[in-house]
C-alpha cells in the first residue's frame, strides 16, 4: 500500500538491486557498536608480537609459524570491530610466520584445518562466507526494522552498503596472505567453526599442510601445531 512504509516482498530497482539486499545491509547495522548515529565499522590495528612469544607454535629450519587462537567474544573484539562471531562459532586464529630463510615462501590458507578432538577436522572458511554467516544470523533473529532507515531511503542504505564493504575489505584485509617474503615476518587470520562455542581450545591442533619454497618448489612437512 502506497504511503504505508510497510516492506513487502522484494521488488526490482531501476539499477537492478532488490530491497531485499538493502534490508540485509540493514540487519548489519545491528552487528556494529553504538559508537556513533550509524554504527561506524572501525578498522583495528592489530597487536602482533615476534614469533618466539606464542606457546604454540613449531619450526621447521628458518621457518616458524605460531598461532593465537581468539575462541572467545572480548578476544575477537580485539581484532574486528564487530559482534556476534563467537555466537554462531567462529573462531579466528592469527598465524604468525617467520621464514628467515633467503626464499620466498606459498601458504595455501584453503588447505589448513583445525583438528578438534571432538568433532575432527574442520575446514578453514573464506573470510567472505564468515561475514556472510553473520549476516544470515542477523536476518534470521532481526525484529521490526524500524527505527532504521528503510529501503527506499537512499541516503541511509548507501552509508551502510559502504559499512557492509568495509567490514568485508577488513575481514579480507587481515587474512592469511598466500606469499611470504624471504628474513621476514608475516601474519593473517584463518576462521573455522566449531559446531557449539568454546572459550577454550586446549587439546586442537592446527594443521598447516601446504608450505612451499618458491624457487625450489618443495614443499615443507606438514606444520601440526597444538593449540595451548
């Protein structure tokens, strides 16, 4: 009904969006905090310290890779500014990879998983499917939309479009990157999820399969990392 401001089924805008997609960027607005009128999305330094100061970790020659699980909410939030990833499971795990060794080194990040002594290996996820996750849990446990922005206000929808490409830009961001450099340090996210929240990791193990020297094209051993 013309007027109403009621949000019916999802109807074809003249530039080929649904309001369907705009209320799901709308949903993303409850995720982030109250530290301003729209929620800004902020992009957090993370704190990362040399390699030696994570018990877990393993070497193999000039190579070292440590991770710091963040299984709970207050850790998660130290790194990516918004909410809810600890409800639905998610856990990221920063790796942090010495290679002090004159070749440039391959992770493949789609091969790690986490072995879980209760529910076994768990494939590692693209930082878009997690930010995807989120945003399907909002949608199915969101309420009434207003007082928010409605669809059909321009103004309001692009600033959380723009929210919505930050959050993923950072998830992306900070993510394990596939290439590190020879006598240098890199970091990066992994992301799994488990089947019921943990605060506590003890007794996993990361396992990293896929380490390659670039110039000789021979792979490490595999790195099994347990999770202290």
């Amino acid at each position: 009904m013309k007027g109403s401001g009621a949000i019916g089924m999802p109807h074809r805008r003249p530039d080929g969006r649904t309001a369907l997609r705009q209320v799901s960027f709308l949903c993303l607005w409850c995720l982030l905090p109250a530290g301003s009128a729209w929620g800004a999305y902020k992009n957090l330094a993370v704190k990362v310290g040399p390699v030696e100061d994570y018990p877990s970790r393993q070497s193999q020659g000039p190579v070292t890779i440590a991770a710091d699980p963040c299984p709970s909410e207050a850790r998660i939030r130290t790194a990516f500014d918004i909410k809810g990833l600890s409800k639905l499971g998610l856990v990221p795990i920063n790796l942090i990879i010495s290679n002090q060794g004159s070749d440039a080194l391959s992770v493949d990040g789609a091969s790690i998983t986490l072995l879980d002594p209760e529910y076994g290996s768990l494939q590692a996820l693209p930082p878009k499917a997690v930010v995807d996750m989120v945003l399907r849990q909002a949608r199915r446990r969101r309420g009434p939309l207003n007082p928010l922005p409605l669809p059909g206000s321009r103004i309001g929808a692009s600033r959380l479009e723009k929210q919505a490409f930050e959050i993923e830009a950072d998830f992306i961001r900070k993510s394990l990157k596939r290439r590190i450099r020879p006598r240098a340090t890199a970091w990066g996210f992994v992301f799994f999820q488990l089947p019921t929240r943990k605060s506590r990791l003890n007794g996993c193990k990361i396992i990293i399969p896929d380490v390659e020297n670039n110039r000789t094209k021979q792979k490490l051993l595999y790195f099994d990392i347990e999770l202290k």
